[in-house]
C-alpha cells in the first residue's frame, strides 16, 4: 500500500476509507510487526508504517456481554488477527452469552446509523 499525505488524511480516516471499501486494514512496521490502532509513526521507534489488506480472519481473545436497560444484550470483544494484532470489535449472529474464548471468527464490514461501514465479525463454524 503507498504512503499517505496527514494533510489530507489522518490515519484513522484511511482505515475508515478501507472499511467503506469493505476491507479491513493495518499497518506494518519496516521490522514486520503489526500495528493496530492505525497511526502515524512505530509507536516505539519513530519508523514510518504501510498499509496491509487483511484477511479478517481471527480467534476471540477476550469477551464480555453487555446489558443495558431496554436493549437487547451484546458483546464487546477483543480479537487476535491473524497476521498478528488485536483489535476490539462483536461478534454478531450468535447470542452473545454463547461467544467463547478461542472460537474462529471472520469479519464483515456492516452499516451502522450513521452511514458508515464497520468491521463486525461471525463465527466461522456453526455452533455444535
């Protein structure tokens, strides 16, 4: 992926543009390492980051469930991608109660009320 210009982008709006575009990105650091949150530089060596597409495939880390009053419940949850970082997002489809550490999951991008597409995952086996 090239480099971006800050004056035009920040590097939350360039991750933003890839989920509207229906693909999930991060940043990798010249040493290989990947980087999510996106930012602008390595956080511990200043170096300059690229783009990378990915795959969206990835193993639930961390769960909870939410309840709020009114509401239906859901889950918060942090997972490990693949090509080696972690991001917070839900795993939809499936009641909330019923995510478990360990399961495979993939990414789809859904609209929200705002107009805008975020990554959102499902697991990728049926339950047994």
């Amino acid at each position: 992926m090239s480099e971006f210009d800050l004056a035009e982008a920040s590097p939350n709006a360039v991750f933003m543009d890839y989920c509207q575009k229906d693909q999930l990105a991060f940043q990798r650091s010249p040493s290989g390492k990947a980087i999510f949150y996106p930012r602008i530089v390595e956080p511990k060596t200043g170096e300059l980051l690229r783009w990378e597409l990915s795959k969206g495939v990835g193993t639930v880390y961390s769960t909870t469930v939410i309840y709020s009053r009114d509401e239906k419940p859901y889950n918060v949850a942090l997972i490990d991608l693949d090509e080696g970082y972690r991001m917070m997002s839900r795993v939809e489809g499936v009641d909330p109660e019923l995510i478990r550490i360990g399961m495979r999951v993939q990414v789809e991008m859904k609209a929200f009320d705002d107009g805008k597409k975020y990554p959102i995952f499902s697991l990728m086996n049926e339950l047994a």
